[in-house]
C-alpha cells in the first residue's frame, strides 16, 4: 500500500514569547483599588458588602485587568482582608474579572479561563462604589473607564453555595471532572489533564500541592499514517480542573487528525505496520497515587466511517506494551460536545508509578471501507485522577466491648471531655500526623505517604511532636480500650491496647475505586472505647458480734456502670482475714466470680471478739470490663465483763471490802472460761482489785481466780489455779453486789447475751483456820462412799464440806454443811459421813465461822492419809498438804 503524509496547515512554532508587560503599557501612576467580600445576604439589601475574603476554600483569589481586547494588563492576589490594588493604569475601558488563576503569565494574551469560582462558591454582585446598588449583572466581572484619576471600590461579592438549605455551606455538591461522580463523594482525588504550559491554581478539591508533568507530545512520521490537516488549534482550557502546580508542556500541534490509507484490518496487523500515534508522559514522585482515568476522542463526521483504536502502555521505553482497552466507533458515532463526547471511561484503573516515563500507543484498523477516518483526539489525550492516600477511621464508644466480635458502637471523641486524638507513627516510632477525633468520633489523616505505620489512640496531641518519638497519653481515668480493627470493620486485632500495628497504607483497590472510593487501602482503622463500670466502697457501723457460727448478711454492693446501668457480675477479690465469707451458704473463694449476683446471698460469720471483716470486690460489666477493686468494712464489737476481787474480812453473806490485786505480793489473774473449757481471756487484776474482760463475744462463760496466767493458752483448754498459799476464797458474787452465788470455789458462771456484765465479784482472806486434820480415809460401797477424818485442833470452825472432783470442776457432796463437834478444840475429834457418790478424788473444806474456807485435799478414794489415832495414843499431829 502506499501512504502518505499529507500536511496542511501545520502550525509550527505556535509557542509564546512572554514580553516584558511595561513594555505594552505605559505606566500612568493612577491606579485601581476594590474589595472582595463574602456577601452573606448577597443582594437582598441591595448592596455589595460583608466580610473581606482573600481565599475561598482555601484557595488564593486573584483580581485580572483587561484590556479592551480582552487581553491581560495585570493580575493581582486578592489580600487576607479582602483588599486589592492594580496600580499604573492607563487611561482607556478596562474589564476587571475575579477568578482563581493567576493570570500574569498571560500578560500580553487572553486570560487562560474566564472569571472563575471553586465550584462550591458563586458570584453574588458588583459594584462600582461603596455605597448601594451594583452593576446589574453578576457575573465577577466589572467594566471601568480609567481616566486621570484613581478609581477606588471596585467591589466583588461571593458566597459559599448552600445547596440544601441547611445553614451550612457545601462542600462539594458538583461533579466538577464531569466523571459521574459526585466531587463529594469523589473528594481526595482530581483530574490531571494536559491543558498546555503554565502553572496554575489549586483546586478546592484538594488541599495539597500535586505535580505531574507530561513530556513533549510526539507523532510517529514514519509514513505508516498519514496526517491530513489539523482541524484546530485549542488553547489550554483550565476550566476541567487543572491542579495547583502541575506543570505540563503542551503540544500545540494536531489535535483532530484525519487518517488515510490505513491498511491494517485487525490490532495485530497494526502493530506489525506501525500504524499508531504515541504521546510519552513522565510522572514526577510527589503524588501519592495517580491512574489513567479516560481517554478523550470522538468522530468528528457524524456520518464518517467506523474504526477501531486499541489504547496500549509502555512503561520501559516502549519495548513492551500492553493493551488496556480497544474502541470500536460505528459510523454513525460521532459528534457529542465536551465531555459527552468522550468515549469509554476506564472502570479498570491503570496505576502509574512515581518518577517514571510512560509511552502510550493507540493503533488504528479497520477503517470501514478503507475510507478516510476523522478522528478527534479531545484535549487531553490521556487524563488521570491523581489522589492522594488518606488513612481514615473512627472511634467508637463501644459499649459491648468485643461481645459481639467487632469494633463498633456510637462515635465518641471526648470521652469526661478530654478530647482524642488519632496519632500516625511510623516504623522508627516517630510521630508522623496527629489529628483530634471529631465530634462524630471520625478522623482523617490526609497526604500519606505509602508505607507501613501504626495508629495510636491518644489523649494528648502529638502535632508538637511531628518527627519525634511518640509520647501519648492513655485514656482518661474510668475509660479503657475495648478494642481495635484494621481494617475491615469486621472483627478486631486480636489485642486490647489503643495501637493498630503494622497499617500498611497503599493505593485503593480497583472495587473502591469502581465504587468512586479513592481513600487507598486500608479502608477505615478503628478504636472502641468505653467507660469502666464503678464499684465503691461501703462501710457498715459497728455491730454486736454475733458469736459462734452465726452468719451476718452483708451490705449491698454499691456498683454502677454508665453503659448497663447496674452490673450483676461481682467478683470477689480479697477475703477477709478476720471472718468467713459465704455466697448461698457456700464460703467464697478469693478471685471467684459471681454471675447473676443477688445481693441477699453474700453473708459473713465474722471471728468472735471486736473484729473488722474487711475484703475487696470489683464488678464486670456486659463487654467484660473489670472495674478497680472497693473495699467492704464490716466492724463488729463484743461486750464487757467487768469485776473486783475484794479483800473479804467480815465474812457476812456479801462479797465486798477491800479491793487486792497482789495478795500476799502475788500477782492474781481473772480468766475467762468458754463453754468448751477453752480459755477466751486472762487479764491480770489490778491492784484496786478490778479486772475487765472488752469485746467478748455472746456466749456461756466462767470467770475463775488464781495465780496462773493463761492469756498464752487462749484457745486452749484452761488449766487449773489457786490463790496463793495462805490466802482463802471467801466467796463470788455476780452481779448485784449482794450476797454471793452459793459456792466457795474461785468461779462465776455467767451467760453474755446482749449486754455488758458488770460486778462479777470475788471475796479472798488470809485468815488462817485453826483446824488440823490428821487423818483421812475413804471406801466405796456399791454407790455409798463412807468418808473418815479426824482433827488435832480445831479453833472458830463451823464445819465441814466435802467437794468431789468431776470433768465439769468440783461439786459438793453434802447437801449441807456437817457441822463442827467442838468449834474449838485441843482435843482429838472424830467425823464420818456416808453420802451416796461416785467418787474417785475429793476434797474436805474446812469453813470458819468468818466464812473463810480452807481447802485439804485432794484425796483417792480407798485410800488413808495421817495416822489413825485410834492405833496409837500420843502423837504429834501435823497438818496435811492443803489446798
């Protein structure tokens, strides 16, 4: 076949020269000097006005003079406060046009847009002067005449579009790249198209400066198509979005080509005859992601033939290509307007790599009847989303903790009002961003880097510490983590500490970016939260010791729980040291814990005596938080038993006189008997003679008198005492202080219940006996005891019991008192008595006519102690061991 390269008006060299702007003009020294207000009520008060705006969005706004051509004089930023200047106007007509661009470098030609708005802002008025009214039309353009003098109040309005009515202006509500997607939905993502040399503006769009630049547009002549005259010209048109310092070089050559002689039928044939066009493209490294988004062309005659173009890339110089999409026109597909005129947005992403050259082919065949195929390529050739990597995610308040297996709840930033902050740290440790949690409990990283990091829940801002090693605070005190997810909302990390370790933040997933989410991956990192329940202390007042195994009930647990109101899961930590604590009847073990509690079963049987049940709790609540431990108190009291031990001289019926504690210089002791025989207490009596017995718990007891201490064997059985020698009991007395209990043994019997027992009293005596027994013997008979004794002397002697010794202490044989035969007496005196007794040891006490009672013994029954005078006639009469 034979091809030919057919060029007709080819125009070369179409690139500016930049000439020196005081060169065109000449400098007047007048000047032209306005405002740029955010006119909130735009022309309701029919006057253009409100607060001076620099930047709208974020964006710099800028003031442009042109000439009556509509070619640029100057261009100027709009100040902070709304106030701008263009000095050194000549005389003549002039139109001011507000925009986003900075259109200096278009001095000497026509501005690169017309005047502009981010799309979410809007023109609201203007005026030539400060005063009411405007020009009449609202269009951000303002006609002036300047003559010999300055014009001043060259005034804009604008407003921030509320398209919903709702008080709070929009965001984005426009589908600003015309790609389907609404640019509030779309957000960190924005179109790079080659728009032709220059520098231009950021977009509201996005808040951070992207750069992609493209190389020189290049045609393969090498005769294997033919290019037949080129339909136009088109300058750079920046109204589709060009971002803020994208710098590209514009190729200001074919942009529609007409193709003949096309030979190849199929992609294959194409590719073997070099039938393609092939524009090469460099990606610099300071984007976080880029992907070819569409290639723009349509056929320009309604009626044309049909083709086919299949869309190839290379990214090694062109020695391998793949193919990424073919386009099939029919003959009648042609026309539409920019953008329904493009053709098959890709839904299938092409990433591109940073700081790399890219080379794309598109291939022609099959032009239908081998006819001449108009075709235009729309500006641009090959467009891209640039997006930069956000990592976003949410804390929640988290009230069921991982109960259910997720990260979830309420959104939750200020948790007792101490605000969160999401913290990003990368692998060395080091703070990358820190950013407060939102109301709503969200929060959004922006512009990061592709890599690998970790989130950090945080109750202190890390922003001062950008670059430095992490230093967070925990949660405020009563709130802890519940658990954390990345990175599909679903489940957690397996660990409970506020971190999410190893983020890897990478580019978006082809189905995010088909479903118009381009935040990259991971999706969302999330924290739950929420607060501990509350266990408190309680304290009970003192109460009565109950005694024995009697089991008291316990006061309410005071537990509480923000999320579940009152928790029903207790958890007994410590147990007390001092008593027995009881669930249902069951003692309690330490650690135990308690499902569905009822309070009415815990129960305690506190130690006997003046004792404090102590032990510690917590509660759990429904997502398994355990709260600090509380500490219950339970004081329990016991009761006082008080006496004297008196020196008994007038031996009436009472116990009284003087009060001894250390008779014969011996120190004496009260001790307290159980019922058991175990001793409960032993206290020294003092030396008025009074002895006390505090905190004794409810119960049978005795007091008994003697010369041992047995506060060592409390606990144990009690032994036996004496007063000391020469010293006789007298007499006990409770607890009247009048007459005495009957018996002559150095014991009271006493029963404690709800009161102090006070004057459990003791009479004691040194005044001797003057009875000297000589001989005792004894024989049991069946169930009859005969006893025998005889005395030497007897002086004030009224007579004779007889104590037998028994488990429960001693008992008195006689039912009364055997009389004395002579009460005073030199003379051997004989006496027996037959008692009907079991027997084995006894004691005779001697009482004198004092009511002192002297005590000899013990004895064995069959057995004889002395001598019995009947067997010898003169003997010398000692007195026996006594006690």
């Amino acid at each position: 076949m034979t091809i030919r390269l057919m060029l007709g008006m080819i125009l070369f060299g179409l690139s500016l020269s930049i000439h020196n702007p005081s060169a065109l003009y000449a400098q007047s020294g007048v000047g032209i000097s306005g405002n740029v207000y955010e006119d909130l009520d735009e022309l309701t008060d029919n006057q253009v006005d409100g607060a001076g705006i620099g930047k709208v969005s974020n964006v710099q706004l800028y003031v442009t003079l042109l000439d009556s051509s509509g070619i640029v004089v100057q261009s100027v930023p709009v100040a902070p406060d709304g106030t701008y200047t263009l000095p050194d106007v000549d005389p003549g007509g002039y139109t001011l046009q507000l925009g986003i661009y900075d259109e200096t470098f278009k001095i000497g030609s026509p501005p690169s847009i017309g005047a502009s708005l981010p799309p979410n802002w809007y023109n609201t008025g203007e005026n030539l002067g400060a005063g009411l009214g405007s020009d009449g039309t609202v269009n951000g353009l303002i006609s002036v005449t300047m003559g010999a003098s300055d014009i001043a109040d060259a005034n804009f309005g604008v407003k921030q579009l509320d398209t919903d009515g709702d008080g709070i202006p929009d965001t984005v509500d426009t589908d600003y790249n015309g790609n389907g997607i609404l640019d509030v939905d779309e957000g960190i993502c924005y179109d790079v198209e080659f728009g032709g040399d220059g520098t231009y503006p950021i977009s509201t769009l996005i808040q951070r400066t992207w750069f992609m630049h493209s190389g020189k547009t290049e045609f393969a002549d090498d005769n294997n198509f033919n290019i037949t005259r080129i339909v136009n010209n088109p300058g750079p048109d920046v109204s589709n979005l060009i971002p803020n310092n994208v710098t590209v070089t514009y190729w200001p050559g074919p942009q529609s080509y007409l193709v003949t002689d096309v030979s190849s039928t199929t992609l294959e044939e194409a590719k073997a005859n070099g039938e393609y066009i092939e524009v090469t493209f460099t990606t610099d490294s300071s984007y976080a992601y880029a992907y070819i988004d569409w290639v723009g062309f349509l056929n320009r005659a309604d009626t044309g033939p049909g083709f086919s173009i299949t869309y190839s890339i290379s990214s090694d110089g062109g020695n391998n290509f793949t193919d990424l999409e073919t386009f099939v026109e029919a003959t009648d597909a042609g026309g539409g307007t920019y953008p329904a005129g493009r053709r098959d947005r890709r839904v299938a992403s092409y990433p591109v790599a940073h700081g790399t050259t890219y080379t794309v082919r598109y291939y022609f065949y099959a032009i239908e009847g081998g006819a001449t195929a108009e075709i235009e390529f729309d500006d641009p050739y090959v467009a891209f989303d640039v997006c930069r990597l956000d990592l976003r995610g949410n804390v929640y308040h988290d009230a069921n903790g991982l109960e259910d297996g997720n990260v979830d709840g309420t959104g939750l930033s200020n948790p007792d009002g101490a605000q969160l902050y999401a913290v990003l740290v990368n692998t060395s440790g080091n703070v990358v961003a820190s950013v407060p949690v939102n109301a709503d409990g969200s929060y959004l990283f922006t512009n990061v880097e592709a890599g690998n990091y970790a989130v950090n829940l945080s109750a202190s801002d890390q922003s001062a510490n950008v670059g430095s090693p992490y230093s967070g605070a925990p949660l405020p005190a009563g709130w802890e983590n519940t658990g954390e997810d990345c990175c599909d909302t679903i489940g957690d990390d397996g660990t409970v500490d506020g971190i999410v370790t190893s983020v890897s933040v990478g580019n978006p997933t082809e189905a995010q970016i088909a479903a118009g989410d381009y935040y990259g991956t991971p999706e969302e990192v999330n924290f739950g939260i929420q607060q501990l329940p509350v266990a408190n202390n309680v304290s009970e007042p003192s109460q009565l010791n109950p005694g024995g195994t009697t089991q008291v009930q316990v006061p309410a647990l005071n537990v509480s729980d923000l999320e579940d109101g009152t928790p029903t899961t207790i958890v007994i930590d410590t147990l007390p040291t001092s008593g027995t604590l009881y669930y249902d009847g069951v003692p309690v073990t330490a650690g135990q814990q308690i499902d569905n509690f009822d309070p009415t079963k815990l129960t305690v049987d506190p130690d006997d005596g003046a004792v404090t049940v102590e032990f510690t709790y917590s509660v759990i609540d429904s997502a398994g938080a355990q709260s600090g431990p509380a500490t219950v108190d339970m004081p329990f009291s016991g009761l006082n038993i008080n006496g004297t031990v008196f020196k008994d001289d007038d031996g009436n019926a009472n116990i009284n006189g003087t009060g001894i504690g250390s008779p014969g210089g011996s120190q004496i002791y009260a001790t307290l008997v159980d019922s058991g025989g175990n001793v409960a207490a032993s206290v020294p009596v003092n030396a008025d003679g009074t002895y006390s017995f505090s905190d004794v718990t409810p119960g049978n007891y005795t007091v008994r008198l003697g010369i041992s201490d047995e506060s060592t064997n409390v606990g144990s059985p009690a032994g036996t005492s004496s007063l000391p020698g020469g010293w006789f009991n007298i007499g006990e007395d409770c607890c009247d202080n009048t007459g005495n209990d009957g018996t002559v043994d150095s014991s009271v019997s006493i029963t404690l219940e709800t009161a102090d027992i006070t004057s459990v009293n003791f009479g004691i005596n040194d005044a001797p006996l003057a009875v000297s027994i000589s001989y005792v013997a004894s024989t049991q008979s069946g169930d009859q005891v005969t006893f025998i004794w005889q005395t030497a002397t007897e002086v004030g002697n009224a007579g004779f019991n007889i104590q037998s010794e028994t488990s429960d202490g001693l008992a008195q044989l006689n039912e009364e008192m055997i009389a004395s035969l002579v009460i005073d007496s030199l003379e051997l005196t004989e006496y027996s008595a037959a008692l009907q007794a079991s027997v084995t040891v006894f004691y005779i006490d001697e009482v004198g006519v004092n009511g002192a009672v002297k005590r000899n013994g013990p004895y064995r029954i069959g057995e004889s102690y002395g001598v019995d005078s009947g067997d010898i006639d003169a003997q010398i009469f000692l007195p026996m061991i006594q006690r």
